[in-house]
C-alpha cells in the first residue's frame, strides 16, 4: 500500500512519514517546493508519477492570527488546495483523508462537540478550514475529513515547545485560562491516520466515510495545558518557571477570536474504527520525552 502525503513537513506530515513503516505502508512526502496544492497541474504531474492507493492530505495554512489579514492565501491553501487534490482524487479512483480543526465550531457549546454539530467558525482560519471541508465532501465521495485539535509534537512549532522555552527563561508565564479544548498529540494523530488508512482502501463500506473527530481524551484550558508541560519538563532539565499565572481572553488580546469551548466528541470513531484517544496527559508527557531525548 503506497500513501502520498501532502504538507509533510509540518507536524503531522513528519509524524506521518516516520511511523509509516510501523504499519507496513509505504509512505512519499511531498511539500514545498516541490509540490504546490493550489496549483493544479502539479498535482496531477506527481499523482502520475508516484501513483498513490491513498492520499492523506495534511497541508495547512495554519497561522490563525496572520490569516486575519492574509485572508487570500489563507483560503488558497484551506480551500482551493483540498478542492483540487479532491478533484485529482476522485480522476484516479482513490480515497481521501483530510485534516481539519476545531476551529470549524464558534466555541458556544458547553458540552463537547459532534461531527453532526452545525459549523459557525469565529475567524478567517476556521472559516476557510469550513468551506475546505464542504469542498472535499462535494468532489469526492469515498474521503475521511478528520477534525483534530490543539496539534502539537516533537517536530514543528507549537505551543508545547513554546512553554517549553519560555520555562527556561521566565519566572512567571501568562496563560489564557477561560479557553477549553483537547491537546491532541501529532504521534497519537498519525498512528489514527495510519489505522484508518488500511481499512478503507481494503475492507471500506460506503457508511465508513464522511466526518470524524479525534483529540486526546479529556478537557483542560490552555492554562492547565501549559502547567501540564511545566510539571512534566521538570523531570528533564531545569526549569526557571515557579508560576504559570491564569490570564482572561481580555488579558491577552488576539487578531483572530479563538473559540472559548472547542472540546471534540470522539465516540464517532470509536464505534467506527475502534480508535481510542489516549489521555492528553500521557501523551504529553510522552512528547516532552522524545524532545528531551532528541535534544540529547
């Protein structure tokens, strides 16, 4: 089995490619330069060459504040490049994966949210994450959209290495604490991926595709997340943070509005695939080991 995955230098594309072999899947990574998902023709040229059973489409304009004002390129990417990998997709008769976000949701929601949940994004990334969704299920039928959450990994930036740093530099760190979600680790994410992809090129019913969720289990503010990583950075190396200080949404203004509860219902693909998310806090302290041990 042979899967192409697009954006496969960012966190979930590297993960991607190194667990690939684990699952006995022969993986390609393409990314920029080399491939450009807003530009059509270039898809077509490496599906020729490298004729895939599967595509996973990873790629992502993902800086939420600057899409604010980078609307265009923002939509290019979220947008036209999963319309046009969909497209190439369904030319050649092979199924689909794409990534997507709990930015879709506004955060209004007090319990976590479905797949069946109406989408009412709150900023210009969300929104084109949206209508990138819309895309793909309209062009091709046999796809999987899977919505995820508060990404982070060894590989990348992201908020985890973020802390990381600044437990090296600052006594006290500002975190909002009235934002609530679910940090999903890009391992845990690709091993799902991975499990997923095997089973709807052999064994797949026409029922198996559509929309799911997957983020690690449990709920905590990025507040709470950010103290997880403090606590368990101390295990490695010293840390000069002795407070991680609650701040609200107000204390820390943002270009983009973040939803305030983005929390994701995972028992869709649980009853469909058997997946079960692992506890966002081992899989926390399991990442900030290998980034410990990669720096070693």
């Amino acid at each position: 089995m042979r899967i192409l995955i697009t954006g496969s230098e960012g966190q979930l594309g590297w993960e991607l490619l190194r667990q690939a072999a684990f699952f006995n899947i022969e993986a390609i990574g393409l990314d920029l330069p080399y491939l450009d998902i807003t530009v059509e023709p270039g898809i077509t040229k490496v599906f020729k060459e490298h004729k895939p059973d599967i595509l996973i489409n990873a790629a992502a304009y993902t800086n939420v504040d600057k899409a604010e004002t980078d609307e265009k390129a923002c939509f290019a990417v979220n947008v036209n490049g999963p319309e046009n990998l969909a497209a190439a997709c369904r030319d050649i008769g092979i199924p689909m994966i794409h990534i997507s976000t709990d930015y879709v949701f506004d955060g209004t929601n007090k319990t976590p949210y479905t797949e069946n949940d109406p989408v009412s994004p709150a900023n210009v990334y969300g929104r084109s994450k949206a209508e990138g969704e819309n895309g793909v299920r309209n062009i091709i039928e046999k796809h999987i959209i899977l919505r995820t959450s508060w990404l982070y990994g060894v590989h990348g930036h992201n908020f985890v290495k973020t802390i990381l740093k600044l437990g090296k530099e600052k006594e006290v760190i500002g975190v909002v604490s009235d934002q609530f979600g679910s940090p999903t680790s890009a391992v845990d994410l690709a091993e799902t991926v991975l499990t997923i992809a095997p089973r709807i090129l052999n064994n797949y019913e026409i029922t198996t595709f559509g929309t799911y969720n997957y983020c690690g289990e449990g709920i905590t503010s990025w507040h709470g997340f950010a103290e997880k990583i403090i606590e368990a950075a101390k295990q490695y190396s010293p840390v000069t943070t002795t407070q991680v200080k609650p701040l609200t949404t107000e204390d820390y203004p943002t270009k983009a509005k973040r939803p305030a509860f983005s929390a994701l219902d995972c028992n869709l693909i649980r009853q469909k695939f058997g997946i079960i998310p692992k506890p966002w806090q081992k899989s926390l302290e399991a990442v900030i080991g290998r980034i410990y041990s990669c720096k070693n």
